[in-house]
C-alpha cells in the first residue's frame, strides 16, 4: 500500500485505490458512492491525474457509507415484519 502525505501540512491522503483495498468494494460501487456522498474541492487534492482524498474527508465518508448502509436495512427489516404482519392478519 502506497501512502500519501501532503508535505506542507503532513496530513495522509488516500486515493481511490486504496479507499476501494481498505473497504473491500469493487471500483463502480466506490465510484457511486464517491458520486452520492459529493465531496467538495477542498476534500481532495488533484496530484499527477489522482484524486487524493484527506484522512478527515475519508472518515465522514465513511461513516456516510455506514449510515447509508444501516438505513438501508432497517428500511428492509421494515418492509419484511409489515409483510410477516399481513400474512398473519389474513
């Protein structure tokens, strides 16, 4: 694994590679979810045709894609038990 460092402010960056190694998602979910989560251009920095993310910014997104996640399968969970109640009530 390569690691970035912005030497002026020596915060670690990461880039997409890397982001899709450590979560373990294939490149177009990451690639969507980059799209959704919609990170401002102070997010990332722009080095030799790479999108360099900062450590804070990887975080949040992160912790978007769990929230994400979370409320995806309550709203599944949801949707199984109102299905199981009206088989029941019939």
């Amino acid at each position: 694994m390569i690691v970035y460092s912005n030497p002026n402010t020596n915060e670690r960056l990461y880039d997409t590679n890397m982001l899709r190694e450590t979560l373990n998602v294939s490149k177009s979910f990451l690639v969507r979810e980059i799209l959704k989560y919609n990170f401002s251009e102070s997010d990332y920095v722009k080095y030799k045709n790479l999108h360099l993310f900062k450590e804070e910014s990887v975080i949040e997104f992160i912790d978007f894609l769990v929230k994400n996640r979370l409320i995806k399968e309550m709203n599944y969970l949801k949707r199984r038990v109102d299905k199981k109640k009206v088989n029941i009530d019939v």
